[in-house]
C-alpha cells in the first residue's frame, strides 16, 4: 500500500476498500483494530504502547495524566510509578516516550476515503435494520433506557446488552472498564433480527451458496469458499426477481383455489354417493347377518332335539331292560320254586320241571341297551365349539380381507399366487402409469423430524431438512439421540394402515428407512446405522447405484438416480416398497416383503427378509434417515402439485 504524501487524500482501488471493511469488523477490540479501547472511536493520532495496542495519542495522554504529567512528546509520562495499559494492564516504564503509529497514521486516512459516510460514532458494518444517522427523527432508533414518552435518539447498540444507549446513557459504556469488553456499534432498530446468532455481530453480506445472511465472522469462517455478496446488491437481485416470483406465487394460489373448489365438488359427491352407497351396503349386511343368525338358531334348535332325542332313547331302553330282568327273575324263581315242590316219587313231573327251569335258565333273548350309542348326544358340546371356531376363523379371515390383509385368510398356494401378482403387478403398472393413480389409495403422511434423536453432526432446516455438517451442534441431552452414527427419525409413529411420503436426495449418500420404536440409538456404529440390524431397513444411494439393506445383507437394484424416493408402507400387509418418482410417474425400486411360501432361496436378502422381516411389524414403527457422507444432504418433500388434489391427509 503506497502512503499519500502532501496533504492530498490518495484514493483507494476496490479491493482495498473491501479489505478495509473487512478489517473495521474484525473481531477484537471494540470496532476492530482501528477502534480506540478508550473513546470507543476511530484511531485518531495513533499511539503503540509496548504490548502492541494502539490508543488515540490524546485519549492515552488525559488517562496517564492523572497520575502524572504529560510528557513533550505529546503521549503521557507518568510519574516515577509504572504505567500501564489500559486494556491489559501490562506494564511499561513511565518515561517511556510514545510516538505515533506512523503505519496506522497513513492507513487512517484511506479507511476514510474508502468509508466516506462512515462517521466516529458508527464505525462498522450496519446490519438490517441500523438506520443511516440520528437525523431520522421519529424513525430512528430511540434509546431503551430513557423513559416513555422523553426518549431520545439513540447515539449506539450494544452486542452484550442488546440495546441502545443515547449519549447520556452511554457513558457509562466509555468510562466504567466493567464495560470495556462490550461492543458498541451503529444503533441498529431490530436489534436481534440483525445479529448473527452465533457470533452476535451485524451481518453484513449474503452467503448465496446457502441462501442465508453472514457476519465478517461467518465469512472468515464456515462461508470462507462461499460466495458472499453485500446485503444491497442481494436485495436488488431479489428486487429484480420479485415481479416474476410474486407471479409465480399468484399463478400457484389460482391453481391451489381451483383444485381445491374441484376437490370440494369431488369431497359433497363422495359423501352423497357414498351414504346411498352405504346405505344399501347396511341393508345387505344386516339381511344377510339375519338369514346367517336363522341359520345358527336352526342349528341351535336341531342340536337342543337331538339331545333331547337321545335322553329319550336312552330312558326307554334302560326301562326296557329293567322290566326284562324283572320278569325273569319272577320266571326263574317260579321256576325253581315248582322244582323243589315236586314229590320225590314223581319221577315224570321232577324230569318235565327241571327241563323248564334248564330252559328258563338258557332264554336270554332281551336286547342289550345301547347306552354307548345314545350317549352319542354328549358330543354335541365338542360339535358346537367346532362350528364356533370355524365361524370365528371365517369371520377373521373375511374381515382381514376387507382391511386389505386377504392373503392372510387363504391357503399357502393360494397366498403364492397373490404374492406372485401383487408384486409382479405394481411393478410393472407404476412405471407406465402417473402417480395419480397410484396416490389415491394410500395415505399422504406428513412427516416431521424429531430434534431429540438428531445426532450432533446433523444439522436440521426446520421439521423438514437436514445436512450432515462438521462442525458439532451443542443439542441438549437426549436419551433418545443418535450419538455414534449420523442418523436422525421422524416423530411420528406407524402402527396401522398404509403410509405414503417422499423424500428429496439433494446431495451426498443418504439411507431411507424405517426403524422399531424401541430401537436403542446409543448402539456401536456397526449395529446403530440403519439396515444393520433385525429392527430396521434402508434404501441407500452410495453414489452410483441403489441398495437395500436389512439384517447386514445387502440386495444392489440396477436403476437409474432419482432425486424423488416414494416410501409406501403397507404396515397390515407387512410390506415397505420403494419408488424412483420422476415427472409424475413411479418406478419400483425395491419391495421388501416376506415370500409366502417361505421356501429356501439362493438369494441371501430374501431370506433374511422372510426370516425376520415380519419381525419389524410387531412394534411401531419410525421413519428413519442416515446421511452418511459428510456432504449428504435431504429435504422431506412436499408432494408434487399434481398429487395434493387426490391426497387425504392424515
């Protein structure tokens, strides 16, 4: 830098000035190192004490001369004691003669020409909302200590007490050294709109590699390869596009008011066709429960006769044998009795009595009682209970059907086939065919990322973003935070129906998934990170092709990159499909879902999926998202705009 000689001003290039502002608001002393420690104002007659810093050659020589009397050369002597500095305290003999800063002296005077409209007191960058000067009146930045109705203008804001001070209320900032570490800048309206959050200074340029307002810190530091561009020229390029974005935004609200009158018009048509609809419906079902409740009332009444029956039968027999029995043993007995009243020398008489009693005694003819085959009627309880099961199982099984868990009621070759058809359908229908149709028979779900399971080196953009950063983020504890794998989950929760939501792959290897609510977060690496394990599955992109995961064994799919992932979670049908969205139209990725007839497969994955995956439907279930390279970066979409008018959402 060439020093101007003579009393003409030298006028400084571009880039000279940008450096000079960059160096006003460096970090440091109050205002940057051309800030005098003491008045708070730019260096005026520089002097350099022996530990570096640099005061105003007048604002030193008043400090030192109150323990001592000024020396010639203009920068205090003090007396026969040491002197110190005023902002370390180092000290320093007292004779020692200070001069000027002949260095600073001539880049003094091109900090003025590259700042002209700078003044003493607002030295520094202004953040939105720092008004131009204190002649602003009413519209100007008023002092937070004066009271209501008397308050005057503000001369500057303070960083560490958030407000502004007028003149008066200011002193204290200048003189008291329990306020010397503050930091006093142009008076700034919004105060905390206008500071950076983490480096508390104004922002003073636009960062458009992340579309977000810096400070000279910011830029120094995480936006160094950024490009950065001053507030005024972003907001005239924003000014410039805002007619078309406006337009953009007017042409989206007609459309939005257009589908959502249609969708009205579609939501009282459903109602008024479905209540005939189900009206009808209700007939039928109660017709039919009727006819199936005579039906079991017939049985019913046939199994009370048959019982009934049986009792009957059984009692008539047993009367039956007991009245034989009674008439033999009177027969046997007359019998016996007429035998031994023969006289002993009636030899025809004993031998025509004893023939009788002989044949008395070999007639056996009563018919034996069928007790065992009438005492059929005690099974009836073991009948009944059989068609209670069976009716029971019929009505599970159909009822099944109706939630859309048919291939639960059917037979294994049956469930074959319908596995076979269900997977082999939807993937060859969805490639040829708009999302619209597909969209209308699930549910949209509305997904929201859960900060307290967000590991530190996750950044999150509201419920909607997130992006693996390097720099650690100081969240609160959390029992339930991601501490050695960079993953984060969704709050919400998934224990029924079907779930249908999609995600935007803006950068780097991301894995998309799901996981059990009970899965532990503070697992090792190997364990913890998503598909690993039995409790959860992903969808990764490594940056050449898709995988899917589960159990540690992967399955690679030989697709093409899609930014848009479809998730469908089929949770009654223990199923979770993924989708390549493009212009509308849905490609099949990869469906996880237990083969049905379980047999032995040369596919590794498969059998790991109809070993354990059913496994995962047993608890509730999470969204779950990995963002494994260190710039992975996504976004949970909304929906495309074709698809809002046939969603319902949960």
């Amino acid at each position: 830098m060439e020093a101007a000689a003579g009393s003409s001003r030298p006028v400084p290039s571009a880039a000279t000035s940008a450096a000079l502002r960059l160096a006003l608001a460096v970090p440091g002393l109050p205002d940057g190192p051309f800030g005098c420690p003491i008045c708070l104002d730019i260096l005026k007659d520089p002097v350099t004490v022996p530990c570096g810093h640099n005061f105003c050659q007048g604002c030193l020589g008043k400090l030192r001369g109150r323990t001592g009397p000024p020396d010639g050369g203009g920068a205090a002597a003090g007396g026969a004691a040491a002197a110190r500095c005023p902002l370390c305290q180092e000290p320093f003999p007292a004779a020692l003669r200070l001069r000027k800063n002949r260095a600073l002296c001539e880049v003094l005077p091109l900090l003025g020409a590259a700042c002209p409209a700078t003044s003493p007191v607002e030295a520094g960058p202004s953040p939105p909302g720092a008004e131009e000067g204190e002649e602003e009146g009413e519209q100007g930045v008023l002092c937070d200590v004066c009271p209501e109705g008397a308050r005057a203008a503000a001369a500057r804001s303070c960083l560490v007490c958030l407000a502004s001070f007028c003149g008066a209320h200011l002193e204290p900032h200048r003189r008291a050294p329990a306020f010397r570490s503050h930091r006093l800048v142009a008076p700034l309206r919004r105060l905390e709109e206008g500071l950076c959050p983490r480096h508390l200074q104004p922002f003073d340029g636009f960062c458009r590699a992340e579309q977000t307002c810096v400070c000279p810190r910011c830029r120094a530091h995480e936006h160094r390869a950024h490009d950065v561009v001053p507030l005024e020229r972003e907001r005239e390029l924003k000014e410039a596009q805002q007619a078309k974005f406006l337009s953009n935004v007017e042409n989206e609200l007609e459309e939005l008011a257009v589908t959502i009158t249609q969708t009205k018009k579609m939501v009282e048509l459903i109602k008024v066709t479905a209540m005939g609809v189900a009206t009808k419906e209700k007939e039928r079902v109660e017709k039919l429960f009727a006819e199936a409740s005579e039906v079991l009332a017939t049985f019913q009444k046939e199994v009370a006769g048959f019982i009934e029956d049986g009792e009957r039968s059984m009692l008539g027999e047993a009367e039956l044998d007991l009245r034989w029995k009674e008439e033999r043993r009177a027969k046997l007995a007359q019998c016996k009795q007429n035998l031994q009243n023969v006289p002993s020398k009636d030899t025809i008489y004993f031998l025509q009595e004893f023939q009788a009693l002989k044949i008395a005694m070999e007639d056996n003819l009563s018919p034996a009682p069928s007790f065992q085959n009438e005492l059929n009627f005690t099974k009836c309880t073991q009948a009944v209970c059989a068609v209670k099961d069976m009716l029971s199982a019929v009505c599970k099984k159909q009822w099944d059907r109706l939630q859309g868990k048919g291939a639960d009621g059917l037979n294994p070759q049956e469930m074959g086939e319908a596995g076979d058809q269900s997977r082999e359908g939807w993937g060859d229908f969805l490639p040829h065919h708009p999302r619209v149709f597909f969209l209308p028979c699930t549910v949209a779900f509305i997904i929201d990322l859960d900060s307290d399971t967000a590991d530190k080196f996750i950044q999150l953009f509201s419920t909607k973003g997130a992006k693996r950063v390097l720099c650690p983020i100081p969240y609160p504890e959390s029992p339930i935070r991601f501490i050695n794998c960079e993953q984060v989950l969704g709050v919400n929760l998934m224990n029924r129906g079907n779930y249908y939501w999609e995600v935007e792959l803006i950068d780097g290897w991301v894995s998309i998934g799901v996981v059990t609510e009970d899965f532990n977060p503070r697992e090792a690496y190997n364990r913890c990170r998503l598909g690993r394990n039995e409790k959860s599955c992903c969808l990764q992109w490594n940056g050449q092709n898709y995988v899917a995961w589960f159990c540690g064994v992967e399955s690679v799919i030989q697709q093409p990159f899609f930014h848009t992932i479809g998730v469908f979670l089929e949770y009654s049908e223990k199923a979770l499909t993924f989708y390549g969205v493009k212009d509308s139209k849905m490609t099949c990725l990869q469906q996880l879902k237990a083969s049905p007839l379980r047999k032995i497969q040369l596919d590794p994955f498969q059998n790991k999926i109809n070993n354990y995956f059913t496994s995962l439907f047993s608890f509730r279930l999470k969204p779950a998202f990995f963002l494994e390279s260190v710039d992975a970066h996504l976004q949970i979409g909304p929906l495309k705009k074709d698809c809002v008018s046939v969603l319902k959402r949960r």
